[in-house]
C-alpha cells in the first residue's frame, strides 16, 4: 500500500496528460492501468494506429494516381498487408513506450492491473489498496452495441477489431457514416475493398457544417466508397469468412441484404466504467451513461475527479488531454480551465475535413446574424501543384462586429490549417485580424487568409 496525493485511473491521453501534470505541479502521481501498455484507446487501438493506416494507404493512392503526372514512372506498390500491420504496431510501440519514458522521467508511478473504488480516498488494484487524497477517472469508451448485430472481431468488427483483420477484405460494409466509419472505410478503400457504407441519418458526419458534410459525401463517392443513406441495420451475421448485413429503408420499410467479407459496427461509443464500483459509491451519472461532474472536473464524491470519454462532450484525445491539465491544476490549487467553445475536430480522410466553432445551421437555429467568407483550394497555388485543389475554407464571422465565430475546413492539411483559426478564436479576433495577417506563399494557409479576406472586401485570388 502507498500514500498518494494523486491516483488516475486509465492512462489514455486524458489520463496520462493529467499525470503528468500532476507530477510537475510537485503532486505525488500514480496512473494505473489495466492493458498491457500505456496510452489508452488512442494509442492502442484508436488515433495512433488509424492514421498509421490512413497515411500508409493514401500513399498507395498517390503513387497509383498522381506520380505518373509528375514524372515518376514504375510500377505502383502494391500492398504487403503483413508489412503494413508491422509498420503500425511499430508506430503504436514507439507511442506506448514514449508513455513509458514520460512517466519515468516526471516520476508518475505507474500501477498495472485493474482498478476499484472501494470508497473515496481508496483505489484497490489486485489485492493492493492504495491511499489517495484525490482520485481522477479517466477510463474512457469502449464501441457502443448495436442490436442484432453480433462483433466476433473477425468478420463483424469494431474499430479495434478492422485495424487488425486477417487480410484486406474483398467487400466490406460499414455501419454508421461517423468518424470511425468514413476513416477505417477510406483506408480500405483505397487498398482495393469495395466499401459500401449504411447510415442510419440522410446525411453523413452528424453535427458537421451542412455544406461540408454534402462536398465530403460526394468526393468519398468520388472515391469508390457506395452509400445506402436513410437505412436501419436490422441485423448482421457472420457465417465462417461471410456476413450479411440486413437493413430497412427508412423512406419505404423495404429490407435490403448486403453481403460481405467483413462489416465494420462504426455506430458510436459508449463511457467505459465497468468494475469502478461507482453504484455502490453512489457517484452521479447522466441520462447518458456518463460520469456527472462540474465545471472543475469534481464528481458528486468530493475527492474523485473524472474527464476524458468517460464525462460529457466530444469523444476526442485533445479534450481529454485538455480536460486533464486542467483537472490537475484544480487539484494543485490553481486555476484549470477548458474552452469547450474552441474546440477542433478533425477526421483524417484525403481531403482532411476540420472544424472548430459555430456551423451555419447553430448560428440560424440561435437566430444569430453572421456573414461567410468562403475560398476554394482551386485558388491556392500549393493545394494545385499538389492535386489538392478540391474543398474550401469557409469562416463564420459575426456580421456586426466580425468576429471569428467558426470555421469549416475540407482539403488539404485542414487539421493543421484550423488552428490558427482557433487561436485567432480564443484571443477574439475578428475575420480582418486573419486577413491581415501575413501569410507566407505559397501556402495553404494563404486559403484561410482568402476566406478571411472574403468576409470583408473580397478574396484577391477567386
Ligand atoms: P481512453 O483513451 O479510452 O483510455 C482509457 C484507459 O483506461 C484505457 O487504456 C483502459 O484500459 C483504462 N482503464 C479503464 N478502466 C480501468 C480500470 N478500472 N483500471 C485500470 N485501467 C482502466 N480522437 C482524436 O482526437 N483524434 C483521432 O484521430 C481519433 N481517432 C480515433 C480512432 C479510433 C479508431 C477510435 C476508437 C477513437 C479515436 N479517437 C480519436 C478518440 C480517442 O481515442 C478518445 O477520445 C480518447 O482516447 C479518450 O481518452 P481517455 O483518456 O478519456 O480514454
Ligand atoms: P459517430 O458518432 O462519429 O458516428 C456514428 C454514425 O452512425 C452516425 O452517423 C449515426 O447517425 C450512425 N448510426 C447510428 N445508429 C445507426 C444504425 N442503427 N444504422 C446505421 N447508422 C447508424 O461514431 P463513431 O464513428 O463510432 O466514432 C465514435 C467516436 O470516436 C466519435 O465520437 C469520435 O469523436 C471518436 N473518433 C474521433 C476521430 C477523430 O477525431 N478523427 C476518429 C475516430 C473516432
């Protein structure tokens, strides 16, 4: 048994963030963890070894697509499955072990094993009881289930389950037209599945800038991946190597099969707390199965603290890591604080598709007067050498005073292209401070410029 000031549970990037936090704020750390390694969902089995596979196959679609243009003639690659799962599990390892390092260096302890409440102040892994002034959950989400379809992780996946699948699937039908589902089904995609994807809604990526979300849809069609829009999975079943899914349409009540090699369940996640012991804690929860807390990260338990996926909000690595600086610097006496109004969101497809802020369809449901200023790629010198002339930068400014109120990205780099718009944000600019900005050529941020230009005199390039 050890005294701590400070006992997280879950080392995902909610909870190893706050760790480490935690250390340098001089509080004595210890992170338990139930897997093998450290970096929860995101490094294991979530952010990491997804876009190991996104870079890995939009490589593939470059060399088949564009080298030849540019000069580069030979053979396209063709895909070596085994090497790629190689070269992802050696990206996750670097990732886990520079936990590892992290931990070592700002003295977090890490516990291994699985971790109970038996009351506030308490933590008991194994038969070990650890004492802790304060307790932080952190233990995240696991893919939430969806009736009549049965996961084997075979051939009816989730996420973790279609990062590791025996081979690159002839057919594969994914379910839910979600972040995970548009991502993992472009990677195979583009290794040569052919992905038909069923969505419940009329349109893809809920919640995403209307406009955006209908360029987005077409240039995955563009791509080869199919839609079945307005439709119901009833049912998907798994026969040896085979699936089937079933699906009514919403519009008519028909019901429609597809068959298929593997089906990725992409429908959402759900909070994970199973073993906490939070009934018997009596700590209060949402409607929505997630842990209750306020505005300092506290639960209904004084002393137990909890962020990440397991707590309200976007199921996102950077709002836990945020959540989890600032949960450690309440508990260290100072002032944490997170601005969930400038929060981006990015998926990782080609184009990359980010977003931070207000959508025109909030901004109209609040009754709220604002202009847009929108620039296509097609102007941008760089995205067209690159092939990359596709999408647009569209900025959401206020129409009295022009300030920033959010921005809607598609096309090349836009999850590194939104946070300047986010920065811009969180120090109250307006479109003009964007636009006079100077940005350097030729660069793709000169399309954020331009979209900022364009809610003032106009773009000079379109
Ligand atoms: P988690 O990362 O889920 O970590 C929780 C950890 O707690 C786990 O390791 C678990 O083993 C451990 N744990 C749970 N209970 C206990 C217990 N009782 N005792 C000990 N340990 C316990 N987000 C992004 O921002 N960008 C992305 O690109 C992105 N890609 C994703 C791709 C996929 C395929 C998936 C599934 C998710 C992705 N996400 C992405 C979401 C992101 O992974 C999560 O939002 C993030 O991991 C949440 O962090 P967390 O710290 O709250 O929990
Ligand atoms: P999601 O919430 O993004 O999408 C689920 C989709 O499934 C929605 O479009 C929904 O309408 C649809 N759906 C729900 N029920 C259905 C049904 N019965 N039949 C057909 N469609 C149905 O969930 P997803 O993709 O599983 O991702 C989970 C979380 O992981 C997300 O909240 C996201 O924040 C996080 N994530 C983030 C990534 C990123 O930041 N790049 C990458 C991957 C995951």
């Amino acid at each position: 048994m050890s005294d701590y000031d400070v006992i997280i549970i879950g080392s995902g990037p909610g909870g190893y963030v706050s760790a480490i936090r935690c250390a340098q704020l001089g509080l004595k750390t210890a992170c338990v963890e139930g897997r093998e390694t450290l970096g929860g969902t995101c490094l294991n089995v979530g952010c990491i070894p997804s876009k190991a596979l996104l870079h890995a196959s939009h490589m593939l679609h470059e060399a088949e697509h564009n080298f030849a243009e540019m000069g580069l003639k030979g053979k396209s690659p063709s895909v070596d499955w085994s090497q790629m799962q190689k070269y992802k599990q050696s990206t996750v390892d670097t990732n886990t072990k520079g936990i590892e390092f992290l931990f070592k260096k700002n003295k977090v302890d890490w516990i291994k094993g699985w971790a109970t409440i038996p009351e506030a102040g308490k933590v008991k892994v194994g038969d070990e009881v650890h004492s802790a002034k304060n307790i932080i959950i952190a233990s995240g989400s696991e893919p939430a289930p969806l009736k009549g379809v049965e996961i084997d992780e075979k051939v009816i996946v989730t996420s973790t389950g279609a990062l590791t699948l025996g081979k690159v699937p002839k057919k594969m039908v994914v379910i839910g037209a979600g972040v995970i589902g548009l991502e993992l089904g472009s990677v195979y995609a583009r290794l040569g599945a052919e992905v038909t994807v069923v969505e419940f809604l009329d349109h893809i990526t809920p919640g995403m800038d209307s406009e955006v979300s209908r360029q987005f849809q077409k240039m995955l069609v563009k791509q080869g991946l199919t839609f079945v829009m307005g439709a119901a999975v009833q049912s998907a079943e798994a026969a040896k190597s085979e699936a089937k899914v079933t699906y009514k349409l919403r519009s008519d009540d028909s019901e429609h099969t597809l068959d298929a090699d593997a089906v990725l369940l992409s429908t959402g996640r759900r909070p994970y707390i199973d073993g906490l012991g939070l009934d018997a804690l009596g700590i209060a929860m949402t409607d929505r199965g997630q842990i209750q807390v306020n505005d300092k990260w506290q639960t209904s338990v004084e002393g137990i603290y909890a962020i990440g996926d397991v707590i309200e909000g976007p199921m996102l690595a950077h709002k836990a890591e945020d959540e989890g600086m600032a949960a450690a610097e309440q508990i260290a006496g100072h002032h944490g604080h997170v601005n969930y109004s400038v929060i981006p969101g990015v998926i990782y497809t080609h184009p990359e598709v980010a977003n931070v802020g207000e959508t025109e369809e909030t901004l109209k449901a609040a009754g709220r007067a604002y202009k847009v200023g929108k620039f296509s790629f097609m102007g941008n010198a760089r995205a067209k050498a690159n092939f990359a002339g596709d999408g647009f930068v569209k900025l959401l400014a206020d129409k009295e005073t022009d300030r920033i109120l959010g921005c809607h990205i598609i096309g090349p780099a836009a999850g590194d292209l939104i946070h300047e718009v986010c920065v811009a944000m969180e120090f109250g600019a307006s479109a003009q401070d964007l636009a006079m900005t100077c940005h350097a050529h030729p660069t793709y941020s000169e399309a954020v410029r331009e979209a900022a230009l364009a809610c003032g005199d106009g773009p000079i390039h379109m």
